[in-house]
C-alpha cells in the first residue's frame, strides 16, 4: 500500500456537451484551467456510444491486464475517477471506471475501464484540482507497462 496526504485546491463543474468526445472535452477542460492533478468524485452522463475495457471471449491470462476494449451503444453511466500527469506526452492521463445501463437492453449492465466515449444530451462532471502532491501515472515494466498513481 502507498499513501499520502492530499493538498487541494480549485473545484470545477464541467458539463460535456450533446455530441461531444468525452476525453477530448477533459483534455480541453484540464489544458484551458491548467489542471494536471484531480479527482472525478462522480459523473453522470449519457453516452451514445463508448469504448470499455473487455472481452467477448474467456481470458487467456486473467492475471494479466487486458488490453481488448468492446464498444456499446446507448448508456447511462456513472463514473469517478483520477487525474494524474503524464510527463511523457506532456498531458494529463485520466484513469476512469464506469458503471452503465444498457438503455436498450432493459438497462444490462456493463462495469469497466472508459477508454472513450460519445456524449449524449450532456455529461456532468465535478472535479476536484489537487495541488500536492504531484500526481503521476508511469507505465510499471514490471507489471505489464499498466500505468500506476505515483506522488510526488
């Protein structure tokens, strides 16, 4: 386990718009207000269609990340997630999890890792600026390059 106090600072309510990239929309949000740290506490939102970590088929090493992704049509989502820097590419790399209903499959749900997603009518974001430590997200070689949340 690692730890660390947290220094926040400025709180935001961001509202993605009908039609809008999702990642696209956090990226312009974080480039336009300077934020390179955060937390997602909850989101709410629709999505006409977005990309999800995951598999139609069994896992053949279910120890190991999965980097395979399936899309979906038509959800409603609830979400949270982190902001961290990615030095590399100089941006920063949101890590975010989602919960969503299946409109047209009496809501089915579907759990996993939001790797990109089309807005429907809105998306409603409240994010949380942290100022200390800095945050980052390096890739770990040692645990298949899955990127992890360092401090400082």
């Amino acid at each position: 386990m690692r730890t660390t106090e947290i220094t926040t600072g400025r709180k935001f309510a961001l509202a993605i718009e009908h039609g809008e990239d999702f990642f696209a929309a956090l990226e312009a949000f974080c480039r336009d207000t300077g934020v390179r740290a955060g937390h997602i506490p909850t989101f709410i939102g629709g999505f006409s269609a977005v990309r999800l970590v995951g598999s139609c088929g069994p896992l053949t090493h279910p120890e190991r990340p999965l980097w395979e992704e399936v899309e979906v049509e038509s959800l409603e989502v609830l979400g949270g997630g982190t902001l961290a820097w990615d030095a590399e590419n100089e941006r920063v790399a949101p890590h975010i999890h989602v919960a969503a209903g299946v409109k047209a499959e009496a809501a089915a749900g579907r759990t996993s890792h939001l790797l990109g997603g089309r807005v429907q009518f809105v998306s409603e974001l409240i994010i949380e600026e942290i100022i200390a430590p800095g945050l980052t997200r390096p890739r770990a070689a040692d645990l298949y390059d899955v990127p992890l949340l360092t401090f400082g």
